[in-house]
C-alpha cells in the first residue's frame, strides 16, 4: 500500500481512467500551443511552441503581438483558461466538458475581443486521424478531477527534471511541455551536429539537428497505453538498447525506441524521487558513453548536484 503522503504528491493516474479527458486536453492544449507558434520568435529545436508548469497548470509565458505582450493561462485548481495582456486586460472562458469545436471558438473570440487576432493552422498535429478543431465534436470530455491529477503529477516531475536539468553544464533545453507530443520534456546536447535525415519532415529535422539525450513524463498513448517517465537518444548509439538502466523495472521498448519506467511501478517505490533520478543518470550515462560524449566537459561534478 503506498503512504497516503506519497499518494498525494505522485496520485494514481491510469490512462484508462481518464483517456477521454486526456484526449480532449490534448486538443485543448494544442489550440493554446499554436497560438505560441503563430506568433513567437522562432527558437532552436522548436523550444518557441512548448507550454511551461505553473504552481496552477500550463502557461504559453509571454507572446508577442505587436507591441502588446500576453499570456495564456490553463488553471487546473479552478478549472480555467486565462488570457492576460501587457496592457491590463484580462479575459477567460471555464474548463469543462465541451467540445474541442466550442473551445476553439470560444477561445478565438476572446482573443479576438482583446485585440489579439492570430491564424494558424487549424488541425492538430501529431496525432492519427486528425480533426480540424471548428469541426471536432468527438471529443468533448473534461474531468475536472483527473485533469487536476494529471497537472499534480506534472508539477512533481517538472521538479525533478529540473533537479536532473541542474547536473548539466552543456547545452539543455528547459523542462517544457510539448503540446504536439503531450509530454513534458528534457534534452541535453552533445554539442555536435546529428547526421542529417533528409526523410524526416521539416519539424523533425529541426528537432534533431544535433546530437541528444532526451529524458521526460507523458501520459500514455498508442504502443504504451500508460504513464511513463521515458528516455532515448538519437541518434541512438549501438548497444543502447541493451544496456543497464535502473532500477530493474525499466524497460526498452522497441517499437517507440525509448526506455521507459512505468510510473504506476515508480510511484508505489519507497523513495520515488531517487527512483526517477537514477533512471535519468542510468539512462544517460549509458546512452553518453556508447555515443562517446565528452562527459568530463559537459558534466557537473557529482559534489555539485546538491
């Protein structure tokens, strides 16, 4: 039985449980995204697009329109989606079970109403079988208490990231929530360029330019229909499917490229923060140094980590 402490900070999250409202969230989150997208200076590896961990959900941070900056804020403690703008203005709409068709126009109205017109293209992306958001009523389902857990449970591993983001000295993203891929990530860089994959798409090829290790939270989807912390690196050096990777419940999983650790397995762990910690340092290291990376430049020492 897990501590009723640790159920709190890291609370059961079933994919099976809450599929519908993730499903909804996700188009929901995608809206948001792509006004980021629209409207922000573009950044390497596409870090201009993601979404951010507040102590109350998701956040775009400031984007540009013009000369006025503003916000967009999804609250997952009152269930609401905020825009705030440089000059004062606030305007929102609540979260609850709605269809993705009503929430795109409702939300465009807003910015609209605030002066903040934005076009995008309006179809999600990564994602089978995608639905253009005007026309989208399948998905219309909000659970105010498992959106609220699964935001919880990103809260606690955007604080570990952040903790593993720390024993880096190269190159690293921030911990950012990708809207196309649903997932809170992490990347650490080489510092060298990635052999170029004239197949991959122009996103791809963006997001791949160098040499990474990514490590990250998402909450489950096709091939691995349950939460899970990931880690892969691409390119994927030989051997690294094979290697060891704590603790023993991690996995490699072929079909995805990833190791993956379960989190219903991590949470129910005496001590879930070491638990993730070593999974990230085991899987990085490994991938490191089958890669060849220059770990004594790159990284901090361990009397440092504190």
């Amino acid at each position: 039985m897990v501590p009723s402490a640790t159920s709190h900070i890291w609370p059961s999250l079933p994919l099976e449980e809450w599929k519908d409202t993730c499903a909804t969230l996700h188009m929901w989150t995608q809206i948001v995204g792509k006004t980021r997208l629209a409207l922000s200076p573009k950044e390497n590896h596409w870090w201009h697009v993601a979404l951010y961990v507040t102590a109350r959900g998701l956040t775009t941070m400031t984007i540009p329109h013009g000369t006025t900056l503003f916000e967009v804020q999804l609250d997952f403690i009152d269930h609401r989606l905020t825009v705030l703008t440089s000059d004062g203005k606030t305007r929102g709409i609540p979260l609850v079970p709605r269809s993705v068709a009503d929430f795109y126009r409702d939300y465009m109205a807003v910015l609209d109403d605030l002066g903040l017109p934005v076009r995008f293209r309006p179809v999600p992306d990564e994602v089978e079988n995608p639905i253009p958001f005007a026309d989208d009523r399948q998905h219309a389902s909000y659970d105010a208490q498992q959106a609220n857990r699964f935001w919880r449970v990103l809260l606690q591993a955007d604080r570990i990231l952040k903790r593993f983001r720390g024993r880096f000295l190269g190159k690293s993203s921030p911990v950012h929530f990708f809207w196309g891929s649903f997932d809170l990530a992490l990347t650490r860089f080489s510092g060298l360029r990635a052999p170029a994959r004239p197949e991959a798409g122009r996103m791809m090829q963006e997001a791949t330019s160098h040499e990474e290790i990514s490590v990250g939270f998402w909450p489950g989807s096709g091939s691995v229909p349950q939460p899970a912390f990931y880690a892969y690196a691409a390119p994927e050096p030989p051997g690294f499917p094979a290697a060891s990777v704590r603790p023993p419940a991690a996995e490699y999983r072929r079909e995805i490229s990833n190791f993956i650790l379960p989190y219903e397995v991590f949470r129910t762990t005496a001590t879930p923060d070491d638990t993730v910690l070593a999974f990230f340092q085991s899987a990085y290291e490994a991938a490191a140094d089958l890669a060849r990376w220059d770990r004594a430049m790159l990284d901090r020492p361990e009397n440092e980590w504190s």
